[in-house]
C-alpha cells in the first residue's frame, strides 16, 4: 500500500472532503486503499465501489459505532501499523483536525496540514489567514497530510471498481475516554453550506440588513442556501453559521451567486472551489470580477427584485 486515506461520513453518506482528498491520493500516483470506520462503513464502501481504489478497509466495532476522538486514532494508528503506508491523507475537516493530530504523536508520523496543492515534492499551504502560501517538504519514510477544502474536485475522482475488507480490531473500552455529541444542526432545514450545489451569497453591498431577506427569496426560486461574507455577519444581519471565507465555511457549489461581495482573499479563499461565480457589483473594479465567471455591473437592489421575479415566472 502506498497511500491510505481515510474516509469520513456525513449524515450516512461519503463527506465531501473525503472524495476530495481520493481525487488528491489518486494524483500523488501509487496504490490507494481507503479506511472507513464506523456504523455507516458499509456504506460508505459501497459509495466507494465505482472508484479506483485499491480496496476499502472497514471497521464496524461498537466502540466507534460514531465518532470519537480516542476510538478513531486507536484504530487508524493500528491500520497503519499493520499496513505501512508511505502516506496517509484525509480531508481538512474538524473531525480530522481533532483526532489526526494524535496518530502523528503516537507514531512520530508528521503532520501537514490544509494543503491546498503538490509539485515536484513540495506541498502548498496557506499561512497568514491565506495572505501567503508557504511550500512544505519532508524528509521522512511516512508522512500524514489533510487537503484543504476544494483543492480537488470530487468530480475528478478516477472511475474503477473496489471491493470491501473488514478489518478486526480489539479495542479496550477503557480507550475510549471521550463521547462526541450528534452533529450540529443549526435548525430542521439543515443547512450544510459545505454540501450545497447552489449558494447565494451576501456581502456589504446588501446596505442594511432589512434588504436581507431579497436574498432569501432568490435562493428560494432557485433551490440555493444562502451564504454570507464576514462583514454581513458581524454586523449581525445574518446567522454566523452561513459565513464564507477563511474564518467560515469552505465551499465549492456548481454556482456561486455573489451579491455585493467585494471579493478580498479572506472570503475566496472559503469559495474558490465554487464551479461557476456569477457576481454582481455596482464597483467595476471590485476584486470579485477578477474570479467570476460572469459579471454584471449594477446595483443589486434594482437587479434582484426583477430576476427574483422574472424566475418566478418561468
């Protein structure tokens, strides 16, 4: 085995991050094998059966029948104890953030973390909340790596066929010192930014928070989540669970619809993965149309009133 990586759910399914990262193991070139783990492994495996893996290795113990920290190193450490991979990969999420960390120290593995991109031996990471991008090398036999949010894209993932191999582990429940609530879910309509295929997104050029809610009805007629800059959310005018940018969410829908976002690195760097940006701006040198795929010019109180209402009527 030359590359593991290690799988993560969401909501039963295959996260997001988690094919991203395959797409990032397959490019680094070699042998992959996947890890899923947990009640939802099999699942999980079977997402996985179309893509060109190796095999998925599954671990269903009731120890780790959800999430924890002690549990999930416990077993990635003895994964790869047994196995030897040259390099282990996993998605930038919290989850991993939590418990990689603690495989690295047990197996004095390093750990670079966020890359956003690989050449000739060197990894790319963003420093400085994304102001600069610092290029990481190492020198030893095993290495652990987490790719940032939309570094690939799940849509580059390399068609093939796998099969499933459980894999037994004895586990002491005195390990497992530590329990993970449910996920979070801010309300009934879970919003999962990270997820979404359509996002309609607030910035200043919004005004006041009382022309909020035209946002709201434009996602609605087009089946988006809306999503949000800093600045709207320091101001208070929306829910901080739906800021963008490198202090919110990464996020990478089919379409970005951006209302009033100036474009500064700190909330690219959280949409860049977006497959088509489409901005509107009254400021024709605001840095956003540097990105977008589609720009318009205008004011965004004039604009979306009318398309909000031209869409209506389709």
């Amino acid at each position: 085995m030359d590359i593991l990586v290690v799988l993560e759910e969401a909501q039963g399914s295959l996260h997001r991050l988690s094919k991203e990262a395959i797409v990032g193991a397959q490019e680094l070139g070699g042998t992959v094998v996947a890890l899923a783990i947990g009640k939802h492994c099999d699942q999980i495996a079977s997402e996985c059966s179309s893509f060109d893996l190796e095999n998925v290795i599954t671990v269903n113990h009731e120890l780790v029948s959800t999430y924890n920290a002690d549990g999930y190193s416990c077993i990635v450490k003895k994964v790869i104890e047994t196995y030897s991979p040259k390099t282990i990969v996993a998605g930038h999420t919290y989850q991993t953030r939590d418990f990689i960390p603690r495989v690295s120290a047990a197996l004095d593995i390093p750990f670079i973390p966020d890359i956003i991109s690989f050449s000739d031996g060197n990894f790319v990471k963003q420093v400085l909340n994304a102001k600069l991008n610092a290029a990481t090398s190492f020198s030893t036999d095993q290495v652990i790596m987490s790719f940032q949010s939309a570094a690939f894209s799940e849509e580059n993932i390399i068609p093939g066929s796998c099969s499933a191999k459980a894999f037994n582990v004895n586990l002491d429940s005195n390990i497992v010192r530590s329990t993970s609530e449910d996920p979070f879910q801010e309300d009934a309509g879970d919003v999962d930014l990270e997820s979404a295929d359509l996002l309609v997104s607030v910035g200043r050029g919004i005004e006041k928070e009382e022309n909020i809610p035209m946002a709201f009805e434009l996602a609605k007629v087009l089946g988006a989540e809306v999503s949000a800059s800093r600045p709207v959310v320091d101001s208070g005018w929306i829910d901080s669970f739906r800021q963008v940018g490198s202090s919110g969410s990464n996020v990478a829908p089919k379409l970005y619809f951006s209302l009033g976002i100036s474009g500064a690195i700190q909330h690219v760097v959280g949409m860049k993965g977006a497959k088509a940006i489409l901005a509107i701006n009254k400021d024709k040198d605001a840095p956003i149309f540097e990105i977008a795929d589609y720009a318009v010019v205008g004011d965004l109180l004039e604009i979306v009133p009318k398309l909000t209402e031209v869409l209506k009527n389709q």
